[in-house]
C-alpha cells in the first residue's frame, strides 16, 4: 500500500512486539466488513492466521520497516515506537536517517508510561513512548513552508521535546 499513496505526513504507529493486533479489532471489522467469518474461542474471533503482521517477528520487522521508509512517498514522517519493541534505537534511527534527510532525524524526549496489566502491578518501570521524526527529500507541491519542520525548536515543539 506504501507505494500507492503519498502525502505531507506519515504517521506510523506499528506493532511493536509479537502479539498481533487484528484481534482487538475483531468486532470492529466484521460490522464493517458485514460478513458471517468462521470464528472460534470464547470472544468469538475470526482466524487470522493468514494475517500476521511483519513487525511482530524479529526476523522481518527490520526489513518490513525499512520498506516503508523508503518507498513513502511523504514529505515528512513521524513514528511512535515502544522501548519496548523488537527494534531498538539505534535500528530505527539507521532506517531513517538511511532513507530521509540525515540532518532532520530527530528522537523526541521518551514519553512514560506503563502497560495495562489490569490491576496487577507492572513490572518494568522504564517504559517509555518514542517519537521519531525524519524528512524525506520528495517533490511535494502542498507542503507550503518546507522550512518549518527544518527548524529545530518547531521539532521539538512539534514532538514534545525540550
């Protein structure tokens, strides 16, 4: 899909670990899909077997990421990643700068928070929310004022940072 839309922004928010996130949208999508799926279990869920997300497996997240920064057709693009992901930093920060303007990468301040674990208590207390912000040099007329994002205190105002 990354190669047949482009745009000013690209916002990603992909999964970040193993468990696959079709499943929490089981309702959702078959009101909209307005079928009769197959489903099994107590929660009555389709089966997504056939549906599992590259960016939850160690082996593919790296290169599934990678494909998208580098096919998107995006002025500029911000992602939302766990410290908690199968992809560290330093990953992350190779695909960017690799494919966009080098100059512009930008990590915002981490954000915490903490897991939902129902009413037990959690367990990792350094978890942390990460922005990732970077420019790609594309042609695109409706970005108005290129040198916005280009200035460090519009970044940092833009992504929370400091």
């Amino acid at each position: 899909m990354i190669r047949e839309i482009k745009g000013d922004i690209l916002y990603l928010d992909p999964p970040y670990n193993t468990r696959q996130y079709p499943p929490n949208y089981h309702v959702l999508e078959t009101i909209a899909k307005y079928d009769y799926p197959e489903i099994k279990g107590v929660s009555g869920m389709r089966n997504y077997k056939d549906q599992i997300s590259r960016f939850c497996r160690k082996k593919d997240v790296y290169n599934a990421l990678d494909d998208i920064i580098e096919n998107a057709d995006f002025q500029y693009i911000i992602m939302s990643y766990s410290t908690d992901g199968i992809l560290t930093i330093d990953e992350i920060e190779e695909i960017f700068r690799k494919h966009g303007i080098a100059e512009t990468y930008k990590l915002a301040k981490p954000i915490e928070y903490r897991k939902f674990k129902s009413q037990k208590k959690q367990s990792k207390k350094d978890l942390h929310e990460l922005l990732f912000f970077v420019e790609k040099d594309v042609e695109n007329p409706g970005i108005k004022d290129k040198k916005l994002f280009r200035n460090k205190k519009a970044i940092q105002t833009t992504l929370g940072g400091y």
